[in-house]
C-alpha cells in the first residue's frame, strides 16, 4: 500500500480518538511520501496516549501544514520523495505498525548514507511557526546536592553565564514547603498535567492533589519489574540491545506494574515508557531524574516543575546491577551532585525547547546550602549577588 491509497478503513484497528484524528486529516496523510507518512502515523497511533500538549502541538503541526498552498507543501516534500527506498518495503505494514517499519527506514538509511538527507527534510518539514499567542509562562525549580557535605565551589558553572548567582540565598527547615507554596499557587483553575513533582528519593510532603508525583521511591515496583525483566532477557542467551529493546516496548501498564501506581492511563504509559526507553533510569536515580524532566517537559510541557535530585547508588558492574535480588545500595551523594550539576544544565535547554526565554525563570539550587542560580528576564546575565536574601525576595528582585 502507498499513502495515496489510504482510506478511513485503514484505521479500523486504532484506537478511538487516533482512528478520528486519523480520518480528520486523512487528505494529508493521502499527499504524504511513503518515506514520512509512518512517522506520522507513529504520532497518531498512541494519540490516546498523549498528553493533552503534545495533542494540540502534533495537530497544530498537521493543520499548518494542511494550510500551506500546494507548491509549499511539494516543495517541503520533495526530498522525501527522493529517498530511495528497499523494493518491498510499500508492502510492510507500515500503516498497522509504524515504528517497527520506521526502525528498518533508519537503518537502512544510515546503510545507504541517506540520514543526513531525511534529516534536513525531516527539520523543514516541522518547522512549524511558534503560536506566539498561547506562550505560557513557565516556572522550572532544580534542587540538587541532597545528602552531599564537600564544598563545590564550580556548582552551576554552565548555568551562572545565563542569570545570576546568588551566593547566600538562605535555606531553612521551612524552604521545602515554601518552594511547594512558591510553585502551586492555588489561584484560579489549574487544568490537568500543567504542575510536577519529580524525586529522586522519597519525595518531600506537598499537600495539593492538583500536582503531578514521579518519585524514584514510588515507582520502585515499575523499576524492579523491569529490571527483572531485563534481567531474564540476559540469563535466557543471545538476543542483543535491539532485541531486549523490542521487548521492553511490548509492556502493557498491567505488565510493567505502573497500574497499582495510578489509575490514570495516560501516566501509566508514561510511567512505564520511563523505564522501557530511558538509559540507566532503572538502576540509577539521578538518570531517573534527569529522563523524567527531559520527557515531562517534552511531552507534557508543564506551567511548573519541581526537580529534586538525590544520592544515586555507586557504581558496580551491570550484571550486580541488573540483579534487583542482590544489589546492596550503597549511595554516592558526592558523585551525584556532579551528575545533578550537568543535569540541571540540560534541564534548562529542555526547557528553552519549549517556551521562549522572555517567559521562563528558572533556579538551580543546591540542597541545604546558601549556593543558586536564578534565571529569568529580569536577572541580569553573569551578575553574582553575595548579600543575604530570601526565596520570596529573591524571586521579588530577580523574578
């Protein structure tokens, strides 16, 4: 089958919303060469899935695209109509499985030096104008350095050049519960997916329901099951990274144990995708960490985040680590503030992915100690303040 041949019965087996979202743009799809049309249908196959922003951002990506004349949209598709394609691959079922006939595109495209080729098209064709209407401002807070005593005094150098460094902002007993009040103010609706809390140990207490929970601790039955599972893949002979990859993917929420978590099904796919296809995320905290703020930002593209990294446990080979029966944790505070300073760096570049610098603030700061960086419009880049100052004044002054 070629795109031009799809009809609203080729999306008989979809779930419900995807077969209508489907069926809504099925001219587009129709136009589509056969080297892209399964990336989209990649998208649309789990749009039950997804999280209500990435909805409205693969949409808005159809619709701009349905809205260009027709020699734009010939000239964005060109170069893929120039992918030479293996004979036989039309008649794979890429329309019922996309990914699998995806994962056989791309290797067959670095084979045959055409990837930097479906690269470039692939970038213009997203290339969707921003909505500058709906910017949101957005409000990330990274906590680091949990348990760590030895100074640091590098911490947030890849971060310092982008806002200021405040020296001596002070911590309390009181300033967990007053970054929860600074992050959930309750004022007006909050609709759902927009606030998140993500741990890397057990998790501080947060009274509103209106917050969104991934901690290490929590999900530990999803981790240790996985781990299992990979653990058996190891034990049962050859199979390779690709073939224990193909198998984790095939975890259903009930199999991966993300089902006596939440009842929510949308993050019971999103807890159990965590694990299936983050590296190290089931063996090392600050791994957890730094994939679920990537992903969350990605996909949910919340209004507010909360990251709290804590102590990883220390390195062992994989075989120790794989074996959830005889891993004794033994934690790595020190080595985990390291891994948590370069992570809170590519948490901002996540975030500048998805909201323009005049509508973000963003503050790194070390658990327990006087040492931040605050990011915002209004902080001065590269300014370092030594003096005294509070979270709200902080946020007064420089927020």
């Amino acid at each position: 089958m070629t795109p031009d041949q799809l009809t609203a019965a080729s999306f008989a087996g979809y779930s419900p919303q995807a077969r209508q979202f489907a069926i809504a743009h099925l001219g587009l799809l129709q136009q589509l060469p056969i080297a892209v049309a399964p990336a989209f249908l990649r998208e649309i196959i789990v749009f039950d899935l997804r999280f209500p922003a990435e909805r409205r951002t693969f949409e808005r990506q159809c619709v701009w695209l349905e809205s260009l004349a027709p020699e734009q949209r010939a000239r964005l598709l060109a170069p893929f109509r120039q992918i030479s394609m293996p004979a036989g691959m039309a008649a794979k079922d890429w329309v019922g499985s996309p990914q699998a006939f995806l994962e056989e595109l791309t290797a067959y495209l670095w084979s045959s030096s055409q990837i930097d080729a479906y690269r470039r098209a692939a970038q213009d064709l997203l290339a969707a104008p921003l909505d500058e209407t709906h910017q949101k401002d957005r409000l990330v807070i990274v906590v680091v350095g949990k348990d760590a005593t030895a100074p640091s005094p590098q911490l947030f150098r890849k971060l310092a050049p982008h806002g200021v460094t405040l020296h001596n902002l002070q911590w309390t007993a009181a300033t967990p519960r007053q970054l929860h009040a600074t992050l959930w103010n309750d004022a007006g609706s909050v609709a759902p997916y927009t606030r998140w809390y993500i741990d890397g140990g057990e998790p501080w207490p947060h009274d509103t329901a209106s917050v969104d929970l991934l901690s290490y601790a929590q999900l530990q039955p999803v981790r240790e099951n996985v781990l299992e599972r990979m653990n058996r893949f190891t034990q049962s002979g050859p199979g390779g990274a690709e073939a224990m990859r193909r198998m984790l993917e095939g975890l259903h929420s009930a199999e991966s144990g993300a089902d006596t978590v939440t009842s929510d099904p949308l993050m019971q796919h999103f807890i159990t995708m965590l694990f299936v296809e983050g590296s190290g995320t089931q063996i090392y905290s600050t791994s957890y960490v730094q994939w679920a703020a990537r992903e969350t930002l990605r996909r949910a593209q919340p209004e507010q985040l909360l990251v709290r990294f804590a102590p990883r446990q220390r390195q062992r080979t994989l075989n120790q680590l794989f074996d959830a029966a005889t891993n004794v944790e033994v934690p790595d505070p020190e080595g985990s503030l390291r891994d948590a300073d370069i992570s809170a760096y590519y948490i901002l570049l996540d975030l500048l992915r998805i909201a323009d610098p005049a509508h973000i603030t963003f503050l790194a700061w070390r658990e327990n100690q006087g040492h931040a960086v605050l990011i915002s419009p209004r902080a001065p880049a590269g300014h370092v303040d030594d003096s005294p100052i509070d979270l709200t004044t902080a946020f007064t002054k420089y927020a």
